[in-house]
C-alpha cells in the first residue's frame, strides 16, 4: 500500500472535497497487465441533531421551516449514506497515459432523505491525451474555493454538479459540452426539449500566491406548446438562451491560513448554480413565452491549520429572482428565492486512515413572499478511509 491522498481528494463531493486535507487516505493499488488500479474509499458515520425541523440525512434547505409554520422542534439522525467506495486506472495508451475512474456512494433511492441507501453513481469518466469523456464535475463548477464541511451537501454557490459530458483540456483552458438535462428542467417532461448539449468554458491560472479561474456557460431552452401541462392553442413553441459566469479564487495567507471565495451569477442558469432555490432556469408566461430566470450566488471561507486537523469558517448565498415568475402564476408566493449558510467546524485526523469532525451550521431561507425562516444544526461525524 502507499499513500493517495491527492487522488482521494480529487474525487470527494463538494461537502467533501477538501474533507480530508488535514490527513493522509490510503489506497490498495496493484498492477494488472499493463493497468494500475487503486481501490479506495471510506466508511462514514454522520450523528445528525436538527434543532430545528428536520433537514434529513444531508442539508436539503427546503426543509428549513418558515418563522409562521407549526412544526415539531429537534431531531436526531444518524446515518452512513456517505460512505463511499471508488476505483482508479492509469494504463499507458499511445505514449499519453489513459486514467479511468468509477466511484459511488449509498445515497440512491431516497438516501437523501432518510431511506435507500442503494449505491449511486457519482464518477464513471476516462481521461486521455486532453480528452476527458464520462460523468464527473462540471467544467462550469468551482473546484478552488471548496469548502471542507462534515455535511454532505456543504456550503452553497460553489459550482455545478455532476455531469455527463466530453471535455477537451489543453494548458489552462478547457472546453466541454455537458447533458443540458441535468441543469434543470425548464417546464414538465412532457414540454421539454434537449436539442443541444450545454456549452462551458474555463481558465484556471494563478498570479503570484493567488489561483483563480473564470468559467462561462452558454445553453439553449425551449419547449413543445403541444405539451400536455401547457397546452394552449393560441400559444407557439418557444426558446430562450441561458448563461452563467463564475469566478473563483483561494489563496494561503500564512503557512497555516488559507482563504477562498466565488461569485456565481447567470440568466437561465438553473442546477448549474449549486443548491439553489430555483433548479428550473425558466418558465413559460401567460402569453406562452418562454422566459429565463436570474440567479446570483456567491461565498467565502477561511480555514485554521490547527493541531492535528483544520478550523474552518464558511457563508454562502444564492438568491434566484422570481418575482416575475410569480406575477405570472409560475410559481406560488410560497416557493423559497433565497437561501444562505455558515458553517463553522474543525475536523482533524489522529491517523493516516481516521478523520473525525465537530460541526455547527445556521441556515436560512426566504420565500418569495417575504417569509423567512431558519434552523440550526449540530454534525458530528467518524470516518474510516483505505
């Protein structure tokens, strides 16, 4: 065995992806034919109390009570839905090395929410000679401003999710086209159209301490008027063009402090804003148009090399502008248009192969009406890597 830390790391989710930075992850790795191949993962326990309502296994904000609503205050849950299993391959193929990864977690069938815990497809890409083909983080999603939470889902506005996708990389830039369902639908699936792939862009680079990269989306939208759920004679069928930017950037201000911050904002954005409010990036009006709905998010975060692990401090905002939406009966008074969170926690390894971490977050969310509500959580988790 040897250590693989950096390629753990690589393939954490975003509540996660830096999870592990204050240790060391093992990896069982051997050699057939030609192909090395790394076996990893973790076995993990999260103990989960809502003070509030209950947010179920992961943070799902729109769980978060309204300030008005009745409803019955703490719950525990514990809970090993994260607990994930992955496999690495690096084959050399034609003088450039080929490099494959499948990796899953027990999140599938309702595991968000308390049941399932069916294995689920996070990872399945080939990498090769600046070609990258599979299902992994969208080229459009932060990648340096992750923030280490115990809290699966972690901090808002911090990129994309995962994606079906072909992307070609060459020095700092990169270029993908990606699965324009998996950003958010646009109306019910009977109406929707998906004729072209979402287009991404992205450059990553530093200057002097700093590493930054800037990302742009463009997407195309539409709907068939024939559509059952919006059927209306009068009405043609319709498109709209959606974008997003985003930039990010984290920098280490000593050798134990590092800080890190995005800004994300776009016009039929939709799922590629990450937890936002707003999945769907349009809707179609009283008069069968189909319009874009904006969205803007953003965060920062500050991590405290500590003894044998890191304190980390994070916020995030996404806020989704749905008062058009609701003039037009789109969406109901009662849908959430904004959401925020700070985390707070120090997580730290004793050994190579056992991360613990202690966590505290305050989340809230507001309505379109103007409600509000929050809820405090507690996190404590114990995990066991190879």
């Amino acid at each position: 065995m040897r250590k693989k830390a950096s390629k753990t790391l690589s393939t954490l989710s975003f509540g996660t992806a830096t999870l592990l930075m204050a240790s060391s992850a093992s990896a069982i790795d051997f050699k057939v034919k030609e192909t090395d191949v790394d076996i990893y993962g973790f076995a993990k326990l999260d103990v989960i109390y809502d003070v509030d309502a209950n947010l179920n296994n992961a943070i799902i904000r729109s769980k978060i009570r309204m300030d008005d609503e009745l409803g019955v205050d703490g719950h525990t849950t514990l809970s090993a839905n994260q607990s994930r299993l992955g496999v690495t391959t690096t084959t050399m193929v034609g003088g450039h090395p080929l490099k494959t990864n499948i990796e899953g977690d027990f999140y599938g069938a309702g595991g968000f929410s308390g049941g399932g815990g069916e294995f689920r497809l996070r990872h399945a890409y080939g990498v090769w000679n600046g070609i990258l083909a599979g299902q992994t983080w969208s080229n459009f999603g932060n990648k340096l401003s992750y923030f280490p939470t115990v809290d699966f889902n972690g901090l808002l506005a911090t990129g994309g999710g995962r994606q079906s996708q072909i992307r070609y990389t060459t020095g700092h830039f990169s270029v993908s086209l990606e699965d324009p369902q998996v950003g958010g639908a646009a109306l019910a699936e009977d109406t929707n159209q998906y004729r072209l792939p979402d287009v991404t862009a992205r450059y990553q680079g530093s200057a002097g301490p700093v590493n930054f990269a800037v990302a742009g989306l463009v997407r195309f939208l539409e709907y068939d008027a024939e559509g059952a759920t919006v059927s209306n004679s009068n009405w043609d069928d319709d498109s709209a063009t959606g974008w997003g930017m985003t930039f990010e950037a984290s920098t280490k201000l000593s050798d134990v402090i590092t800080v890190r911050g995005s800004v994300t904002h776009g016009d039929g954005i939709g799922g590629y804003l990450y937890l936002t409010p707003a999945q769907q990036p349009a809707y179609v009006d009283n008069q069968g148009n189909l319009e874009t709905i904006e969205a803007t998010g953003g965060g920062v975060s500050m991590s405290v090399a500590a003894g044998p692990g890191s304190f980390n401090l994070g916020y995030g905002v996404v806020i989704a502008d749905l008062d058009d939406a609701l003039a037009q009966g789109a969406v109901q008074g009662s849908s959430d248009e904004r959401y925020s969170s700070t985390f707070v926690n120090y997580i730290w390894s004793p050994y190579d192969q056992i991360t613990y971490g202690l966590e505290a977050g305050y989340h809230d969310a507001e309505q379109v009406n103007g409600n509000e509500g929050d809820a405090v959580r507690l996190q404590a988790m114990l995990m066991f890597g190879f």
